[in-house]
C-alpha cells in the first residue's frame, strides 16, 4: 500500500465530498484536487533520496532556499515545474508523482 498525505478519516471525508458534489462543478472540481492531494506520495518520501546529510546540504544539491525545501517536507507546498524536473534527474520520480499529479 503506497503512503498517502491524508489519515483513513479525511480521505473517506474527501471521498463522500466528491460523489455529493456532482451538481455542483465548482465543488466536484475542488473535491477531486482535494481528494488527490490527499493520495498523493508524501514529498518526504521523495526528499529522502535527495543527497546530503543536513537540510542545508539537500536544498543547495536542489537549488532551493532551505525554507522551501521544509515547505515540501512538511508538506506546506510542493515543487513547481522547473523544481520537479530537477528533482526527478535527483531522483528518478517522475515529474507528476512530485507535482502530486499521479
């Protein structure tokens, strides 16, 4: 079973979000984001292969701030398209599993 961001709760919550909200496009849109984010791989997962045995170390290997680099660990944010590129030659996951996409 692949870790996802969201506990059992939450996901069945955004689950029953989405099938209510077919009336409402707007709603269904915002529930079906919601409910990827939430199976989405945990940026901590992906990070754990970036070289480098401090924070420090792992944003320079990256070229992000360390401030970003704690956003995507703990989950804040994630990497935009450029980032996610340079991630996934540091990697080897693909630019959709880190954008959360897939």
């Amino acid at each position: 079973m692949k870790p996802t961001v969201g506990n059992d709760r939450s996901l069945r919550w955004a689950e029953r979000l989405v099938e209510t909200s077919s009336g409402d496009d707007r709603g269904a849109r915002r529930a079906k984001r919601l409910l990827a984010h939430l199976q989405a791989l945990p940026m901590s997962v992906i990070l754990e292969k970036v070289p480098g045995n401090t924070v420090a170390q792992q944003a320079a290997s990256v070229g992000v701030s360390r401030q970003t680099f704690y956003y995507w660990l703990t989950g804040v944010t994630r990497p935009n398209d450029i980032q996610a590129r340079k991630l996934k030659r540091i990697t080897g996951y693909e630019c959709d599993v880190i954008r959360g996409r897939a």
